[in-house]
C-alpha cells in the first residue's frame, strides 16, 4: 500500500477511535478496521506494528528518533571524543 493511502486509512482509524472514545487502535478488532478504513488488506499483523515503542523499533534511517539512531550517535561520539 503506498503511504499516502496507509496513511489516509490510518487517518480515518484515528478519527473513529476519537468519536468514539476508542483509546487505541489495538482496542478494535481486524473486522472493525477493515469495515471502518475500507481496507481489505488489514490483517492480524497489522497489531505487530501499533503502538509507540514498535514504531520506534522499526525507525531504520541514519540520524533517527530510534535506539538505533541513538546508538549510533553514541557510537560516533565516543570515537569522537577518543580521538580529542
């Protein structure tokens, strides 16, 4: 699925839960995000991917948010200072 449209159906996931006082998404079934975002494609791994500290997990760029990004940036300063 491109991103914009990941992200339109995500959008429109997000809206449902504020209307509905829905704290998570993790909280509605597959069915229900299927029916809500118009999305056939959504399946059972999709729970793999929610929540704050699995998208941190999968942050892959250099210099990102991520553990990875910080240990790579606390590698680089030790090498760094090292050198000093």
């Amino acid at each position: 699925v491109p991103f914009r449209s990941a992200h339109q159906h995500v959008g429109t996931l997000v809206r449902y839960c504020i209307d509905h006082e829905v704290i998570k998404l993790a909280d509605l079934t597959i069915e229900q995000m299927r029916q809500i975002s118009k999305c056939a494609l959504i399946t059972k791994d999709v729970f793999n991917w929610l929540g704050a500290e699995n998208v941190v997990k999968r942050y892959q760029t250099t210099g990102n948010a991520g553990l990875s990004g910080y240990r790579d940036q606390l590698d680089q300063w030790k090498r760094r200072l090292a050198k000093s």
